[in-house]
C-alpha cells in the first residue's frame, strides 16, 4: 500500500496510470511492475 503523505505523483502499475494527491492511497497487487513519477515534491508511506 502506498499513501501519499504530500505532493502529487503519477504511478503506474501494470501499463494503467493513476494519479496521486495529498491524503489518497493506492494498495498495489502483488507480482505486478510499478513506477512513479514525481508531478510536485512528495512524500510517501509504503507499507
């Protein structure tokens, strides 16, 4: 799970884009490539 803390970022997970703002949360599944992309300075609690 990824919660974003401050900022703003782009991710993508499996080739699908999602944008991330302060206070939103993204749970990833498992075996599946990610990537970020920082929009503004962010700062993000992954558990």
């Amino acid at each position: 799970m990824a919660y974003l803390l401050d900022g703003e970022t782009e991710m993508t997970v499996s080739g699908e884009m999602f944008n991330l703002k302060t206070g939103e949360m993204f749970i990833m599944p498992v075996n599946e490539s990610h990537a970020l992309k920082a929009k503004k300075k962010y700062k993000m609690l992954l558990l």
